[in-house]
C-alpha cells in the first residue's frame, strides 16, 4: 500500500474515533447535569434546553390543613396527591400565607368570623415539607405574614433558611429573589398591596426595583398579593398597576390573595395571570375557593423565550390539593 494511503486510511480512522468520542463525552456531560446536577466538563453538540418553574397560589398550613395533617398521619398527607407532580418541575413557588413558628395554634377551633380563625401560624415542620416537594421559595408578602409580629417574621426566616427554602417579599427583607435555572437567571419581585406604605411609594419602589434587577436578570417576574377576596375579576386600579409593571420591563405578572381564579390578561405579549386562586387552604365553602391554577412557565435557555402550561388543581375537603387537569397553550 503507498504510503499516502496510508495516511488517508489513518486520517479516517482518527476522525471516526475522535467522533465517537465526542458523542460520547456530550452524552455524559448531559447525563451528569440532569442527574447530579454538575456543570457539564465537555460540551460537543449543543442543544436547547428549557427551565421549568411552577406558580402556585395561597398556601396554608393552619386551621384545617394543620387538623388534618395531624389526624391522618403528618405533614405529607396534605401533599400525597400532588407529590410527584411538583418534584417534576426545576422550581416551584408559592405564597406562604403566614409565618412559621412555635408557637401554638389559635384557629384550628375556631370558626369563620370569630377573631382567631384569620390568625395564622404554621408548625416549624412544615418548613421541611415545603422543601420535600419542591417549593424552594416562597412570598412572604402578604397579609398575614405579620399575624405573630416581627418576632414570628425572624422565626419564618429561620426556619425556611434552615430548610434550603428561599424567600422574598418580607416586610424587612429585599423585595426581590433570584434563582438560576440551567443558565437563565429569574428574579421574583414582590408587589404586596398590603404593605406598610404609602401606595404611591409602593408603586414607585416596585418599578425602581425592576430597574435595578432589568440589567442582570434573564426574566423578571412580578408576584403581587393584591385585589378583592372571592372576586371574579380584578379591579381597575389593579390592570392599570400591573400594566405600569410590564411598561417597567416585567416579562410576566401573577397574583395571589383573592383565593379565586380570575382571568389571565395578554397585555403587549406578555401575560398577567391576576389571581391563581388556592393551592392549600381549607376554604371548602365554595366550587370557586376549591379551585386553583397553576402556571407552568417554560424558558429557553437560549433565546430565554416563555412558554406556558396551565394546570387545574381542586382542594379535596379532607386537607388534599390534587390536580385536576392541563391544557397547554404555547
């Protein structure tokens, strides 16, 4: 054989062998990310990948939920349902309706209307639930967060750190949060109606805080605690609010505290979900406070393009979220 076709042989076979090689290196660099969650050493072949983070509603773990996690065994009871579905998603996110602490229960007797049946607080336990299934960050701007003072808000704080469970919205904590997800890095904004604040200043404060994140952040959601309990619809007040907030550079909207779904506004292509109703809470009174909605919100991490996947949840009169149904809209 002539000595350059030998070299051509040889060429061939390298090229082949440096190939396969490739594949394989990049079929592990994938396979060590989604299981171990390492950054790839090697990169051959790129290829898109999309974060996956879920929004939920009002969550609450005083009252009957606490009544029936006791009698039926403990805290996972409440999530049997719903389990694997969370532990599907990169993040989930909710409103935790009060604070964490030690301190005893004065609503679990009490019924609607009395005092006490608005006056929340939730077991340390149910800190380490919230991790267990998924919800590694919560609001804690609302209107119970305070329910205990500010000594029930440094307990919260406490007690969510020492679960690995992030928060944003505290009363005496940075409005926002960010987490990132496969390279795409989201900031979560509290805009909490029922602040300590004037409402202009409120306002104000939330649009500089866009501005201040708009620059090193991928996608910015907004999460407000606003509007009328039980009401189908959001007010005027509220569309005009969270029409400032895309006008800011907000790249989506959601709400929680009305306890009810109301609809979802697409406002200069980008989506203002105004309520999403509840997620765990014993409001059993009513088809409408059964219901809650969560939003599936999916994002290229290339182009860092939104997609979104709507779930149907319904709060079973025994202290369960399950979910009901999803339709998916892209």
């Amino acid at each position: 054989m002539k000595p350059l076709h030998k070299i051509l042989i040889f060429s061939i076979l390298l090229t082949a062998i440096l190939v396969a090689v490739s594949l394989f290196l990049g079929t592990m660099a994938d396979y060590q990310t989604k299981e171990n969650e390492l950054v790839p050493i090697l990169k051959i072949i790129p290829s898109s990948k999309e974060a996956k983070i879920l929004l939920i509603g009002d969550i609450m773990f005083d009252r009957g939920i606490r009544y029936y996690a006791q009698k039926n065994g403990g805290n996972d009871f409440i999530f049997d349902k719903i389990h694997n579905q969370l532990l599907s998603y990169d993040l989930v996110l909710g409103n935790l309706e009060g604070p964490i602490t030690e301190n005893s229960s004065t609503s679990i007797d009490t019924k609607p209307g009395e005092p006490d049946n608005y006056f929340f607080t939730f077991d340390p336990s149910w800190a380490k639930t919230l991790f267990n299934n998924n919800i590694r960050i919560v609001n804690l701007g609302n209107n119970h967060i305070l329910n205990f003072g500010q000594e029930g808000l440094r307990s919260t704080k406490q007690y969510l750190d020492q679960s690995n469970v992030a928060y944003f919205g505290s009363p005496d904590y940075s409005r926002s949060a960010s987490q990132e997800i496969l390279g795409v890095k989201i900031t979560f904004i509290n805009y909490n109606e029922f602040a300590l604040l004037d409402e202009d200043i409120n306002q104000k404060s939330i649009l500089e805080e866009i501005q201040g994140v708009r620059g090193s952040s991928d996608i910015i959601i907004i999460y407000c605690h606003w509007g009328v309990e039980y009401a189908g619809s959001p007010a005027e007040e509220q569309v005009n609010l969270a029409h400032k907030f895309i006008d800011g550079g907000a790249d989506l909207v959601a709400g929680s505290h009305p306890h009810v779904i109301q609809p979802v506004e697409i406002y200069k292509g980008k989506r203002i979900y105004y309520s999403l109703g509840n997620f765990i809470f014993d409001q059993y009174f009513s088809k409408k406070t059964e219901r809650g909605l969560g939003i599936v919100v999916g994002i290229d991490s290339g182009s860092k393009k939104l997609n979104f996947e709507e779930l149907e949840f319904s709060l079973q009169p025994n202290g369960q979220t399950v979910l009901v149904e999803k339709s998916q809209d892209k």
